[in-house]
C-alpha cells in the first residue's frame, strides 16, 4: 500500500511538471510581423514564456506594457533588435513592467516620448544588456529616465548603456535590494542614479559625458525615505562634461555641469576604490539637501559617509552653476577633489556627533578637501574659508554587507 501511494505521488507530480512545462511558449516576433504581433505577445504572455525578438527595428507609436511574471523578453542584441519609439503619440514610457521575475535582455529601445523601459512594483526585474538612447542627443524635451524601476525589490541592472536621458540615465528610485553594474551612462543629466532606496551596490560601471556621473539621493515628500546602505565603488567617472539639461523645476536641475559623484542627504553610504578624472566642478560632493520642503518625517543631512581608497585625476578646474560656482568662491580653484558643504542640523552642529552619523574621509595624503562649514544652507557669516581636513579613519563606519539578489544565485 505504501509502495502504491508513492508511485500515486510520483505520479501526480510528474504531471504537474508537464503540465507546466506544456503552459510556458517560446514566442518569436520579428519586425516584419508588425507591432501588433508584439503588442499582442506581451497582452497574452504568461508565466514561464520567453518572448524573443527578432533582428531589425520595430516602429512602434504607442507604448508597451507586460504584466505577467516570469517572462522573459529578449532580442538579438542591443544593436540588432531595436524597438523605436519616435513616432510615439501614447503612453507614459516605452515599455512598462509591472510584474515579478521578468527578464529583459538584448534589444534597444529609442526615441520613447517619456521614460525608456520603466518597472514599477516589481520583484526580481533584471535588465541585461539593453540600450536605452534618445538618437537626438542632449535635448530638454527627451524622456526623463532611461531605465527605471522603483518601488520594486531584488533589482538587478547590468551590461545597460544609456544615453541621453533628461533626468537619469540609469535610475532606481524607492526600492531596495539593487545591483548596478557594469554599465555605461553617457550624455544624460545624471548618469546613473540611486534615490530613496535601500541596499544597493553600484559597481564596475561607466559614467562619462553627463552632467553629473553617480547620484546617491534622498528626497523628501515621497512613500519610501531614508535611503541607506549604499556601496559605490570599483567605478569609472570622468569626464562629466555635458551643459545641464533638465527641464525647469526637476531636483537634477541643481547638479552642475562636471560632477563626479555626490551624495545628498543619505545614510552609510561608501565611496570607495572609484577612478575619477576631469569632472570640471569637483570629483565628489557630500551636501544636504538645498530646497525648503515640508515634511516632518524626513532628514536632510547625509549621515555616515565613507569616501576613502579612490583615485583621483585632476579636476576642479571649471565649475558651472549656482552650486559650482558658491563652491568655487569659497574653496577657490581647482575646487578640491571632494567638498563637504559641512551642513549639520541646528543645535547638532554645537555638540557631539555620534560616530555613525559622521564624515569620513582616508584618502591618499595629496587629495584635496574641503569643508565649507554650512549650516542649514547659510555660510556661517564668521567663517566662510573651507576648512581642510583628511582624516584617516580606517574601519570608521561598518560597510554594508554585499547585496545578494536571488535571479544572481540562480543564475
């Protein structure tokens, strides 16, 4: 009876494998079969489908959506497969994902009317060698975002390059759990972009010719605060020479032409074996953030940063912008390597600091610093000379542990 039962499970088992297996498709769409056929495979997709997109260019004038999980979507390459955008009359982005476990790899998106490939509420998204690219160059009326998930979890971008995006080339913004790496982020405002997140390691990419290279921010009025947890390092960031572009009123616009990297009011965040090379306003920038907001829950000053190991070429030469040039008229030029604006909260910046909330710099003893003593955004009105200061505070802050994703173990 024992030995039936077992064989009755087996059995039963098997069947369900098989039966899953006969539901998961291989569906093939080539441009010649015309949009529709795409439209049509991503609306019937279900779980465990993988979606291959032909060699050639797709002429698409409204966006796309997928909204089952386990789907692979993949093309012939980021130059072979191209989805085109430029006659797009609807549709927020170009592609929307709103599902778990999805897979989209090898194919290019271009010209969409807003954002490139967009992930919202998503768990275990990967985007792998994709391009996202606005064929027009630089230009105020581009999307704001290239690759963008947010509110999402377990988020994996890597082998992306992105050009030409208005906000951010490369952002994930509200979500937690995020690897960015080897990417490439040219001609956008900010190249690649962490916001209210938690989690993340940004590592072995690329950001050149934007305005700024690697944005590590915390805004208020938004559900998920208090970003934290932030490696950034092992990365190449030069050359981020591109004239702002924003539309008038985004938060990017503040960043000025020829920023390495800058982390505004987040918590342990480590910047640390990084290359960084002719950023004409300043290499790194450690400040709060600028604007009045009204928001009880949130804390505008960065806490806990590491910046040490990183090599720095020269720099500081050039700096553009309102922030630039305050910068520059208290440090002088070249702008030093790394600014901190010193801006602490009133009464905290009369008392003690606890160590987990502090600025630590250990760098190389030639590596320029500057402190320029700010509180809550006003230049204290007796002392407005930087003040230098390189510490060597090996082992300051704890690092945050590795990020860990579970489509990484799988794969």
């Amino acid at each position: 009876m024992k030995t039936e039962r077992t064989a009755l499970l087996i059995a039963a088992v098997t069947a369900f494998f098989i039966s899953g297996a006969a539901n998961a498709a291989d569906v093939r769409v080539t441009p010649e079969d015309g949009a529709e056929a795409l439209i049509e495979a991503l609306i019937l997709a279900e779980e465990g489908d993988t979606i291959a997109l032909g060699v050639g260019r797709f002429e698409l004038d409204d966006g796309l959506s997928l909204d089952a999980d386990g789907v692979v979507l993949r093309g012939a390459g980021a130059d072979a497969t191209i989805l085109s955008f430029k006659g797009q009359a609807g549709g927020g982005e170009g592609l929307l994902v709103t599902s778990d476990r999805v897979v989209l790899e090898d194919f290019a998106v271009e010209d969409t009317k807003g954002d490139g490939i967009k992930a919202k509420g998503s768990d275990e998204i990967t985007f792998r060698d994709l391009r996202v690219e606005w064929t027009n160059g630089p230009d105020p009326e581009n999307g704001a975002y290239g690759i963008y998930p947010v509110s999402s979890r377990n988020v994996l971008v890597e082998g992306v390059t992105v050009r030409g995006a208005s906000d951010a080339g490369i952002y994930v913004g509200q979500s937690q759990n995020i690897i960015v790496r080897g990417s490439r982020a040219e001609f956008n405002v900010a190249g690649i972009e962490i916001e209210n997140s938690f989690r993340a390691d940004v590592y072995g990419n690329v950001a050149t010719r934007n305005t700024g290279g690697i944005l590590i921010f915390d805004l208020p009025n938004l559900p998920q605060q208090g970003g934290h947890d932030i490696r950034v390092f092992d990365n190449d960031v030069f050359d981020n020479d591109t004239a702002n572009f924003a539309p008038e009123g985004n938060i990017v616009g503040i960043v000025p032409r020829g920023m390495g990297i800058m982390v505004m009011a987040n918590r342990n965040v480590h910047v640390f074996g990084n290359r960084l090379a002719g950023n004409a306003t300043t290499h790194v920038l450690v400040a709060a953030y600028p604007n009045a907001y009204e928001d009880e829950d949130y804390m505008f000053v960065p806490r806990g940063v590491y910046i040490h190991s990183n090599a720095y070429g020269e720099g500081g030469g050039d700096p553009t912008g309102e922030v630039g040039e305050l910068i520059a008229g208290l440090t002088g030029k070249p702008v030093p390597d790394i600014v901190w604006d010193g801006v602490t909260r009133i009464p905290e910046w009369l008392s003690w600091t606890a160590r987990e909330n502090r600025i630590f710099i250990d760098e190389a003893a030639d590596t320029t610093f500057a402190n320029l003593r700010m509180i809550t955004q006003l230049v204290l009105p007796f002392d407005v000379s930087p003040y230098r200061n390189i510490s060597t505070h090996r082992g300051a802050l704890d690092e945050p542990a590795p990020v860990v994703l579970p489509q990484d173990e799988r794969s």
